[in-house]
C-alpha cells in the first residue's frame, strides 16, 4: 500500500502548516498595527486581519483534528493488517492443518479485514482531500500576509517622503531667514552712519553756520527717504517670510502627527520626550509671534523710533533662526526614528 507515502506528506503538511500558522500571526499583527494609523484604510485592513486571525484559529483546530485522526487510522490500519496476515496465513495453511470450521473462520476474517481495509482507504481519501482544501487555504493566508506587508512597506515610504518634504521646506526657511538677518544687518549699518551724521549737523548746528546747514538739508532729506524705503523693504520680507514660517510650520506639524500615527501603530505611545520637545517648540513659537506682533504695533505708530525698529526685527529674526533649528533638529530624529524603528533620543533644549 502507499499509505506511508500518505502519512509522510501529512506529516510534512503539519509542518508547514505550523509555519504558516507563525507567519500569519506575525503578518495579523503588523496589518492591525499598520491600520491603526489609517484613516482612510482602517476599515478594510481591520477586517483583512480579523479574517486572517480566524482563519488561523480553524486552520489550528483542523491541524489539531487531522493530527488525531491521522493517529487513529494509522493504529487501525495497523489492526487490520495484524489482522488480514493472520486470516490468510490460516486460510494458505496445510489442509491437515486445518479443519473445514478453521478454514471458514479464516475466510470469515480475511473478509472481514478485507472490508475494513477498503473502508480504512476510502477515510484515507477523505482525509486527503482534506489536506488538499487546507494547502489551499494555507496558501491563501500566506498572500494575505504578503499584501498586508506591501501596503505597510508602501505606508512607510509615502511617510518618509512627507517628513523629507517638510524637512526641505523648514531648511528652505531657514536660509531665507539668514539672508534677510543679513540684508538687516547692512540695513542696520546704514542707519547707524545716517544717525551719527545727524547727530554730527545737530551738534556742529549754529546761528553763524545757518547757510551751510540749509545747503546740507536737501542732501540729508534724500538720505533719510532712501533709509525708509529700505525699511519698507525690508518690513515687506519681513512679512513673506513669517508667511512661509507659517507654511513650513503647518508641513511640520503634518509630519509630526503622522510620525506620532506611526509610533502607534508600532505598539506603543508617542514618546513622552518627543511631546515634551513640541511643548517647547510651541512656546517658542509663541513668543515669536508675539514679537512679530509688537513689531507691527511699533511700525502703525506714528511716532517711529528707528533704534526700536531696528531691535525689534533683530529679535524676530533671532526667534525665527532658533525654531528653525529647533524644526530641523526634531525632523531629522523623528526621520532617523521612524527608518531605524527604535524610539526616539531625548530631546535636546537649544538656546539662542
């Protein structure tokens, strides 16, 4: 008979279906982690892990039965063979051996051994095309698995991609925020000699030296009206670029929720360090606008004070270099978090 070939590919079965059954427990876990932080998707790869879970569990309660039953018809098989060599050793005995009540006996047996051996292979085939059905299933489970590893693998690039976008856009910022500290530095200068000349007529000024001061007063009124079309240029800038810090700060804010959906679906909370950084990060956002707001209060006034002018927009210039830095240096760890898989470092306080 073939029936150790049969037992030899069930045995086989049994043990890949017991690494199929690890790989679909993995793969259940990480598509339930991955829909966790899915809108859009969270419904459909919810049931995708509930219906591999329960498919897991019959395919565990099927393996557990077929394993006993294997047992069962090997110990009858067994049985029944003992008992078909016994019947037709009698039956093939010497007729001096053997009386005519021996010999029907044995037939009677052969028969009936005969008889279960069929049925024992018709229980065989059943359980063969069970084991068929079951390969099939096992192989339906391990693309499921396979696609829900492509949709996390795709779910992580498309993440990666918008933490380098909204680095790109805070670094941009960045710079453009250095340039203008420099245009307002040269700006600064500028103004500084435009006073010290000012400062000079007003103390050289007298009764005797009227003319040459009348003579002089063209020159230094075009001065002071090319100094304010400067800083109407620079307030101008000034007003582009907290646009585009506002901008760049809204793509952070994006990255960094979606970071946080990630550091969930990896089975734990956001961490603690993380959260505390974006603390600081938003109070030091609110202290830039509230300079960007006084700023502006000092610029309606009617009565201009340059000197206030000018420190004012040092000092916003001063807060935005500091959140941009803070931006890149909390998009970069959050990047190197999310490619590594570790959590994240703790934070470090920058002071400018």
């Amino acid at each position: 008979m073939g029936d150790s070939a049969e037992f030899e590919k069930l045995s086989a079965l049994e043990g890949r279906l017991a690494a199929a059954l690890d790989r679909v427990a993995e793969g259940v876990g990480r598509l339930r982690a991955d829909a966790a932080g899915r809108d859009g998707a969270t419904d459909a790869l919810q049931a995708r892990a509930e219906a591999a879970e329960a498919d897991r569990a019959e395919a565990e309660a099927q393996a557990a039965e077929m394993t006993e039953r294997v047992a069962a018809l090997e110990a009858r098989l067994s049985e029944a063979q003992e008992a078909l060599n016994t019947a037709e050793a009698a039956r093939d005995a010497p007729p001096d051996d053997r009386s005519d009540e021996d010999l029907a006996k044995a037939m009677a047996e052969a028969e009936t051994a005969r008889t279960e051996a069929e049925r024992l292979s018709a229980d065989l085939a059943a359980l063969t095309q069970e084991r068929d059905d079951l390969a099939a299933r096992l192989d339906q489970a391990e693309r499921a698995v396979t696609e829900a590893d492509a949709a996390r693998k795709d779910a992580a690039e498309s993440l990666a991609a918008e933490l380098s976008a909204a680095t790109d856009a805070t670094q941009t910022a960045r710079a453009e925020a250095e340039r203008l500290s420099g245009e307002l530095a040269e700006a600064t200068a500028a103004r500084e000699a435009l006073q010290a000349q000012i400062a000079a007529l007003q103390d050289d000024a007298a009764p005797a030296s009227a003319p040459p001061a009348e003579t002089a007063a063209p020159d230094l009124a075009a001065t002071i009206a090319k100094q304010e079309k400067v800083i109407e240029t620079l307030q101008r800038r000034a007003k582009r670029l907290k646009n585009q810090r506002n901008a760049a700060w809204e793509d952070r804010d994006a990255a960094q929720d979606a970071a946080d959906e990630a550091m969930q679906a990896g089975g734990g909370d956001p961490d603690g360090r993380i959260m505390s950084m974006r603390g600081e990060m938003r109070a030091l956002q609110a202290l830039c606008e509230q300079v960007s707001d006084e700023v502006g209060e000092v610029l309606a006034s009617e009565e201009v004070d340059a000197e206030g002018i000018n420190q004012a927009l040092l000092g916003q210039i001063e807060m935005l270099k500091a959140a941009r830095a803070a931006d890149a240096a909390e998009l970069a760890r959050i990047l190197a978090d999310i490619e590594a898989g570790a959590p994240a470092p703790a934070p470090q306080t920058e002071e400018s």
